[in-house]
C-alpha cells in the first residue's frame, strides 16, 4: 500500500437524527454539514458553558448573536465594552454561538454556550502579543471553560513567533483546566504556527467542503485536528459557497476562509456532557446517553493493517472517529474511553 497521511476530521459524538434547520441560510453552511452539528446539538447545545473568544470583539448587537453575549473585555481600549471595529472576531462567535432556530440568518455549532468576547486586536484587525497575553489571563480569571484564539500568523500580531508571555499565558490557562484551541496559521507550512502547541493547545487545521487540506493551512508537526476553513474562495471579493458562512459586523454576514475560522468548530467540541465536564451540572456524574468527547488526535501513516489513530479523551464517553485519505473515506472507529485516558484504533 503506497505511503501517505490521513487528515483526521472532527471526532464526532453518535448522533442522533439531524433536525430540520430553521434559519434561512442554514442550507449555504456546508461547515455544519461536515462535522454533522445537527446531530451534536441534539446531544449538547454547550449550555453552561462559557467560550472565550480572544479576538477583535464583537458586535453584541448582531440579530444573530443579541442575548447570547456574556461579559467580557477590551484589553485595546481597557473597559468592558470589547466592541469589533473589525469584523473578525464577530464572525467567529457567530461559528461557535450564533443563535439557533429563531429564524433569522444562520445556525451555529453551540447555540446553547455562552460567548465571552476579550478584545486583543485594534480595527485594522492587528494587536500586540502582550494584549493577547492579557487577553488570555483575563479569560482565564473570568471562568471561561474554553478559549479560541484565531489569531496567529493570518492575524498579524507584533512580536509574536514562541513569546514567552504568550507562552506562559497559554500554559496558565491550560494548568486551570481550561480547553485552549488555536488556529494553525495560513502559511502552508508543515507544522502548527502556534506558540505552546506540544504543551497541551490544541491546534487546528483546515479543510474545504470537499473534505481536502485547504491550500492555505498549515498541516503536520503539532497540528491536532482538522475542521472546516473554506477554500479561499472570498480572496476574490465574492461569497461562493467555498467558505465559511457566519455573522460579520454591519449586522450583516460574510463569508471567511482561514484556520480562524476551523478553530472555532473545534472549540466547542469541549462543551459535551461527561464527568466533571460542562453541562454536567458540576456533579461530576456521567450525562446521559452518548457524549461529545473532546480528543486529541495524532496522525499516522497508512500501514498494511491501516491508518492508525490514537485519541486523547478530556471528558468519558464514546466516541466515534472519522478519518479521510486524500478523499476516501476509511471506515470509522467506535468505543469508549475514560476521562484522561488513551485509545488506539487500526481504522483500514
């Protein structure tokens, strides 16, 4: 059997049947179609959760987003009122949290979750590494269960490149048991762009709605997971249906291609039931029926016996992954695993 790699895409919970979509632009989100959220948010909505979102702030106004913003803060101008002069961190809330079902624009991956905007970045969608690094420390003091940071090498940040403030903030929020996804930076090159990628960060890649490696992400050393990021499509001025769909300052939507945008689907893969987990009601007792199971997957060349697939569970539960080979798709791996503990699968 010839040598390649697998792109591994999201590990999935068993879902229950699709819902039929509500809001009128659900059809044109592929995105969700891909990591079948339909299914996920039959299980899970993210309900008491919080997902920080270390960005350029948010329009909290949006149709699509009022009542679903929680406090947060603006590091840039230092009040409470992280409004996005961007459009950018806007359009990845509304990914992650855009209200659901209430007929109004699109649908979101945890509709039930509530958002915590931290703005880092100025209007022209640039910031400091020390404003990031303040960014995270505030979200981690402030109870967030989850931060996503799209911002790295496709998001300019000034003396970025491994800082250790940057380094030290993503570590702090990691030893408080926080679940810390980050985008895997847009130049193409084989390894994750992120700071503290092999200390716990869970680092994401893109794919497009055909399942390949988008042209722009960067792949391989200390990447975690894949998920949808677009093709790249909208460098043309046009939305085409290549990219990512999601709420855009203006009150208006947009479409945006990037690992900006993949992280934020795998941000709210750490918002399922299981012990001790978000959603769990804090009891530390199992929830009920199957689970969403946040993991860390490593890739491995295909072998005579398959692709071979290790998972690193953060929460109990089953779990099912998916993996895809340059457009074949393989035959998916279902068990259990325990809170912290390791499971291999052969997937052929």
């Amino acid at each position: 059997m010839p040598r390649s790699f697998a792109l591994v895409l999201l590990v999935l919970l068993i879902a229950a049947a699709p819902a039929a979509a509500a809001d009128p632009r659900r059809g044109e989100q592929w995105n969700l179609d891909l990591i079948e959220a339909d299914g996920a948010r039959a299980v899970t909505t993210g309900a008491g959760a919080t997902v920080a979102v270390i960005d350029s702030g948010v329009q909290a106004d949006h149709p699509d987003l009022a009542g679903r913003i929680g406090p947060g803060y603006d590091v840039v101008q230092r009040d409470s009122t992280p409004q996005d002069g961007d459009g950018h961190g806007t359009h990845v809330m509304g990914i992650i949290g855009a209200a659901t079902g209430n007929g109004i624009g699109v649908e979101s991956v945890a509709p039930g979750a509530t958002l915590m905007p931290v703005r880092v970045l100025g209007d022209d969608g640039g910031g400091s590494i020390d404003d990031v690094a303040k960014g995270i420390d505030w979200a981690r003091e402030h109870g967030a269960d989850v931060i996503n940071l799209s911002l790295g090498s496709d998001v300019p940040l000034v003396g970025a490149g491994g800082g250790d403030g940057f380094d030290a903030a993503i570590r702090r929020a990691i030893a408080a048991g926080i679940v810390v996804v980050a985008a895997a930076g847009n130049n193409g090159v084989p390894v994750c762009e992120q700071p503290a990628a092999s200390d716990g960060l869970l680092c994401v890649g893109a794919v497009d709605k055909r399942r390949q490696r988008s042209f722009f992400s960067s792949f391989g050393s200390g990447l975690g997971l894949v998920a949808p990021g677009g093709a790249g499509a909208t460098a043309t001025g046009m939305d085409v249906g290549e990219d990512v769909l999601s709420t855009y300052a203006g009150s208006s939507y947009r479409e945006l291609a990037g690992t900006s945008q993949a992280a934020p689907h795998v941000a709210v893969a750490g918002l399922g039931g299981g012990p001790g987990a978000p959603g769990a009601g804090g009891s530390g007792a199992p929830a009920a029926g199957p689970v969403r199971v946040f993991v860390h997957v490593k890739r491995r060349q295909v072998g005579r016996r398959g692709i071979r697939v290790r998972v690193r569970a953060a929460h109990a539960g089953r779990v099912r992954v998916r993996v895809m080979n340059e457009g074949m798709s393989w035959r998916e791996g279902r068990g259990s695993c325990g809170q912290g503990a390791h499971r291999r699968w052969w997937l052929g």
